[in-house]
C-alpha cells in the first residue's frame, strides 16, 4: 500500500494538572525539651513562610507530659495574634506519661519570618510544633475536626468538601523507636522526641485533592506505642 503524503510522526504529550482545591505546604518541625519539668509557653521566631499573600499558617502542637495525665494546648499565636484552635486530644498510660496534639491555625498575609507560641496549661517534658503553609484555598475556617485515641486509632468520620485537603497530627507515649505511620494522608515528618525517661513518638501528614465525604473520611496511625492519639482536620 502507498500513501499519497509522506508520513509524519507528531510528538505529542499529555499534561496532569496539579490537583484542584488547596496546596499544602510543610514548612518544618520545631522542638523544645527541658529537662526537670520543661517550660510553658513554648516560643519559635524566624519561622519562614514564605512569600507575602494570603495563607493559612497551621500549627500541629505536641506535648508529652511525666504524670498519669496531659497538659492542653490553651492558645497559639501565630504572627502576634492568637490563631482558632481547631482541637485538641489526648492520652496517658494511667501512671506516668500523658501526651497531646492539637491543631491551631490563622490566616495571615505575612511573608518571611514569623514568630509563633504555644501555650500549654501547664509544665512538661517536651512541646513540638509542625509548621504547614495553605494556600489556594476556598474559604479560611477549617471545615471539620475530629480525633481518636487507643491503641492504633482511626479516625472515620472526617468530613471533606469537594477538593479539599487534609492535615493530621498522631503521638504516642512510652513507644520505642521503631516509625509512627499513617493512613490517609502522606507522612511529612516523625520521630522520637523527650528526654530518659519519658518519650513521645509524634508523627505529621497531609492529603490535597480530596473528594467531597460526609462524615466519612478516614484517617489513622500506628507505632509501637500502647497509647495514642490522631487528630486531623480538614479545609476546602
């Protein structure tokens, strides 16, 4: 068979869109262990977020405490300004280590370097906090929040609008070292933190593009640790 034209060959490509809704962004994880008791509040300067324009600075707050109990996160200033707690949940052992993870956030049009504090109720071993810039985002309130504390907890009910994304923050006490992981969201960040004898496994992560799911988003870790805790929280 003859062809009346020369035949041509076309390079072609097929462009993936990045997915639709907000971007998240992990800055960095910061940690402050004292010994015989630590300090409240818990201050971080030169935070870098990046460039001016509106973003959501979110903060993933972590405490390990030495007592048959937790300390609560009671506020976050992000920029100079308090931010909305979005919750907080926790768990201890019933004899002598308690842990704690919160999740606060405020929308800020600061770039560069910024200065955050948490604020605990009271003293404790060792205070984290993971950083996370959103951006592109629909609305500035946080569309659902929810936590689960046990041994391997799970949360089932998030609920997500249409393209969303999705941020969650887990810890464990008296774990050993072997990794945290995470299902529903992608691990950002873990590891041990505190000083002998008292240690918190505290693991970070996140989802973008999520689907619309009423009450019905999951989100769970695991460790080696008997003892607890997964927070997450949604925005579109």
């Amino acid at each position: 068979m003859t062809f009346p034209f020369p035949m041509m060959i076309v390079n072609s490509f097929v462009f993936t869109p990045p997915p639709a809704g907000p971007v998240v962004t992990f800055i960095e994880r910061r940690n402050s262990v004292v010994t015989g008791g630590g300090t409240s509040p818990h201050t971080e300067i030169n935070i870098n977020v990046g460039a001016a324009g509106p973003k959501i600075v979110l903060i993933g707050a972590h405490s390990v405490r030495t007592a048959a109990g937790v300390r609560t996160l009671s506020s976050c200033s992000i920029d100079g300004t308090n931010g909305t707690l979005a919750g907080q949940n926790g768990i201890n052992d019933g004899l002598n280590e308690g842990t704690q993870a919160g999740i606060a956030y405020r929308e800020i049009t600061t770039g560069g370097n910024i200065t955050v504090t948490l604020t605990w109720s009271g003293l404790h071993t060792c205070s984290l906090m993971d950083i996370y810039v959103i951006t592109g985002y629909a609305s500035n309130v946080h569309t659902d929040f929810k936590s689960a504390t046990g041994n391997d907890p799970t949360i089932t009910n998030l609920t997500t609008a249409a393209d969303s994304c999705v941020i969650a923050m887990a810890g464990g006490v008296e774990p050993s070292t072997s990794a945290m992981s995470l299902t529903g969201v992608t691990l950002d960040l873990e590891g041990r933190y505190g000083v002998t004898p008292t240690f918190m496994r505290a693991g970070c992560g996140h989802a973008v593009g999520v689907a619309a799911n009423t009450a019905s988003y999951g989100v769970g870790m695991s460790s080696s640790a008997g003892f607890e805790v997964v927070t997450a929280v949604s925005f579109h």
